[in-house]
C-alpha cells in the first residue's frame, strides 16, 4: 500500500528520512513547478493588466518585480524542493531576476535554450547532481539527475551530504515543459510526445537497465490544458492518435504512443481529499471569456453584445473630432490611460494601422524589428469600427485580462462573473516511482494579487523510487 502524505499550504515538503530496512537504498526527490509569470523588470511590462480587479493606488507596488520576486522567494523557500522547475522566464533578465535562488541553496540551473518565455531548472547540488548534458526540446527541458543517497537532516552531521552509500545509483529523469497556449493542440501534443521520447534517448545513452520499464522519471510544468487536452490524455492513456481532436481539429496525424510499457501517473490526483474533492486548481482567475465571447466560440473569438456595447460607450467618451472620430490626441490619450506609456503594447501598432499606417518594408526585419518601426500617422483619425478592430485583435489573440483591465480604467468595467478555475500545472511520474507527499497551494480569490505573484499556483510532490 502506496501512503501519501498530504500537505495542505503553507508547509514544506518533507526532509527525507532514513529508512528502517538495512542495506536498502531507496532514493527520493522532491520536485517543485511553478510558472512564475514573466518576470517585469525589463520584459513584461504589461503585467499590471493581469491584476483584476486593478490594483488600488495604494498597492499598485505589488504588480512590481521586486515585490513579485520576494513572494516567489518566500513560497519557494518554503517548500524546499530539491529541484525547482519553472516556467515563463525571462532570458533578458534571467540572471539578476533568479539570483535570489543560489541565495536559498538552489547553485545550480539549466535554462532552456530558445523563446521569450522559457523553461528553467534549478537544484540543489548537496542534495543531487546533473549526470550528463541538458536536453532542449520544443518547450521542453530535459534533465537527468542522480541524487545524493546519504542526505540526513541533521545540520551538525559532517557527513551529512556523504555519497557512499552501497547499492547501484539509478538516474533520475525530469522534464520541465511549458506547453503551447492557445488554439495549438496538435502542437502541444507533438511536443509532449518529443520531451518522452527525449527521456528515454537519454535513458539509453546512460545504459540504464529496461527503461521503457523502470525509468526514473518526472514530467512536469504548465500542459496550457485540462484533463480533455490531448497532451494530457497522451500521457495519461499512453497514446493518442488521429481520432482525438481538440479546439475542432485532429491532434495528430497517426498514432503516438508513450515510449514506456505504462502510462504515466497524474500524481496530484493520488490523493484521497475529504469528501472526494477533486485536486485543487493551480489557475484562479477572474472569468472573463463568457463575457467577452459568444457561447463556445472560443476557437474562432466572435465579440459578444455585451462587449460591443461598451467600447461604444468608452469610444464616444474619448473621442473629440466633430465627425465623430477619435484624432490623435485622442488616441494618445487613450493609450497612454491603458499602457502607461506611449508609443506600446499591440493596441498602439494595430491603431496605428487602422489609422493608415502601412509598413514600407513588410519583409525586412525581426518581429521585434518591424514592431519598432509602426508610427502613429501624424493626421489620421481612428474610428468606431477601427477602434473595435484593435479589441477584436485582442480578444483573437486571447488577451481577456488586458481587456477587462483597459475596460476598468476606461470606466467601463465588466460586471463581476466570478472565477474561473483550472488545473493547467501539473506533475506527472512513471511507474517506477510512488508519490510519498504531495502539495497543494490553495487561492481563494483571483490571481495574480498581493498575496500571489503569479496566475499560476504552484505544484509540488516528494517521490521514492518503488
């Protein structure tokens, strides 16, 4: 019988113990994910938009980094996870955003390789060390670890972190992923299924006995989807194939199997809650769709009455021109009113060009570097209609918190239709592995807010190699 100790927040996950069994080496690990929403303090400068309601003058600093940073140094500190997986940082800044880490005992790390927002893992080396290079996968980070078998908890012992214990040392294999948002399920599934079979190439390069049986291994992050998501249902069922279809398309084009003889184990629902709760979300946050969007038009965004009403009422207010339109100085007035600052964010460059702006070189150029050419043309003028294309581009992309936000400051909030809740982060193990404790972070209003610096909560769980 599997025992499964679980803790409720704020504690910490479990110091390993020494077991009663002479002559028995039975590793554990204690894993940590947690997407800690793009770090502001040189990229993500829109992160004041994801407070909902907005922050009040008087806590306007908790949107900030620094106060962000603290709370994750608090929360990450306070469970004490060998390695700590996150997700969503930024490269930008990575370095001076996360030194707090070396400072609470995690000396090591591997970043992810590629993207804005990105994968990272750190670790304690007096508890485990990295026993052959990172793999870089499509969102996903590979590492594989052997942990150091004679830890105990006492701080007096010299041989506290003594490595020579007898018995073979089994690897083990963590995958740190933050899968694609959006309407990208075949995507998110072809890249779930490359970060498995990416355990199990390193797997056999490190000559590990019957991997596809009994391999160490720990697939964790934010999947961007439910228990109906194909990336979730691959890993769960240990196939996927082309009959599953999600967001109204096939998820793949064959078959995908998992590279392992079992499939893998959700390890937050092995808990037993009272009265058969269900695990708790790791996502709170206000609901918005339902009042942006017709009923399920979510994978082809269709404005709702309710939406549209309101940005007539904010584009009469703001605009002055004596035909009706808004002129650039109302314009100006109303991105500076959402952004804080003139000149960005996406609402600023699709203005500009339904105000007339056309790009002289449309080929030429990064993303970044075409974004920096858009000019406000010098006479135009937006209207209605072209007002609304700039929120219908919004609502496309999926941006609900910037919208309810711009539409609070605009003093034309959507009324209040509570929360929505999902369980987007989650930590999954093989079946070589039990679950010894799990950690459940709880909110109870929405998130990000004072008490929490990110729309994400965090996961966490103690294995033991069975």
């Amino acid at each position: 019988m599997v025992v499964v100790e679980h803790l409720i927040s704020p504690a910490a996950l479990p110091h390993r113990r020494p077991f009663e069994l002479p002559n028995i080496s039975r590793q554990q690990l204690s894993v940590l994910s947690y997407n800690v929403l793009l770090p502001n303090s040189e990229d993500g400068w829109w992160t004041y938009k994801m407070y909902m309601p907005p922050l009040p003058d008087e806590l306007k600093h908790a949107s900030s980094w620094d106060y962000r940073r603290g709370l994750l140094r608090k929360r990450i500190q306070l469970i004490n996870a060998d390695v700590v997986c996150l997700q969503e940082v930024s490269p930008r800044s990575f370095d001076a955003d996360f030194k707090f880490m070396e400072d609470i005992g995690y000396d090591c790390h591997q970043l992810f390789k590629k993207g804005r927002f990105r994968p990272a893992t750190f670790w304690k080396s007096t508890v485990c060390e990295l026993v052959m290079p990172a793999a870089h996968k499509d969102r996903c980070l590979i590492t594989a670890f052997q942990p150091r078998t004679n830890v105990t908890n006492d701080d007096n012992d010299e041989n506290k972190y003594n490595d020579e214990s007898d018995g073979p040392k089994e690897n083990w294999y963590i995958c740190n992923c933050h899968l694609q948002a959006g309407k990208q399920a075949k995507r998110r599934v072809r890249q779930i299924n490359e970060g498995m079979k990416g355990i199990m190439t390193m797997a056999r390069k490190m000559k590990e006995t019957t991997p596809e049986k009994s391999v160490l291994a720990v697939v964790c992050g934010d999947f961007n989807g439910g228990p109906e998501s194909g990336a979730v249902r691959y890993l769960e069922d240990g196939y996927i194939d082309e009959h599953f279809v999600e967001d109204g398309e096939s998820v793949s084009s064959g078959r995908k199997a998992l590279p392992m003889q079992s499939s893998l184990v959700d390890t937050i629902a092995t808990v037993e809650r009272k009265n058969g709760d269900p695990p708790p979300p790791t996502m709170v946050v206000s609901e918005l769709m339902s009042l942006m969007m017709e009923e399920a038009t979510y994978n082809n965004p269709v404005m709702s009455q309710g939406m549209n009403d309101i940005l007539e009422r904010i584009f009469k207010r703001l605009a002055t021109n004596s035909n009706g339109d808004m002129s650039v100085a109302d314009v100006n007035n109303w991105l500076v009113r959402i952004n804080r600052e003139y000149g960005r964010g996406d609402e600023y460059r699709e203005a500009a060009k339904q105000m007339g702006w056309v790009d002289p070189n449309p080929d030429e150029g990064s993303f970044e570097e075409r974004k920096t050419r858009v000019t406000m043309p010098e006479n135009g003028v937006l209207s209605l209609d072209g007002f609304k294309e700039v929120y219908k581009k919004e609502l496309n992309a999926g941006k609900f918190w910037g919208i309810a936000h711009d539409f609070c400051v605009l003093d034309n909030p959507f009324p209040d239709a509570g929360v929505f809740t999902a369980r987007y982060d989650r930590i999954y193990h093989s079946a070589a592995l039990q679950p010894i404790a799990v950690l459940d972070t709880l909110s109870d209003k929405p998130c990000p807010n004072e008490n929490e610096p990110s729309d994400h909560l965090p996961v966490a769980a103690t294995f033991q190699k069975i």
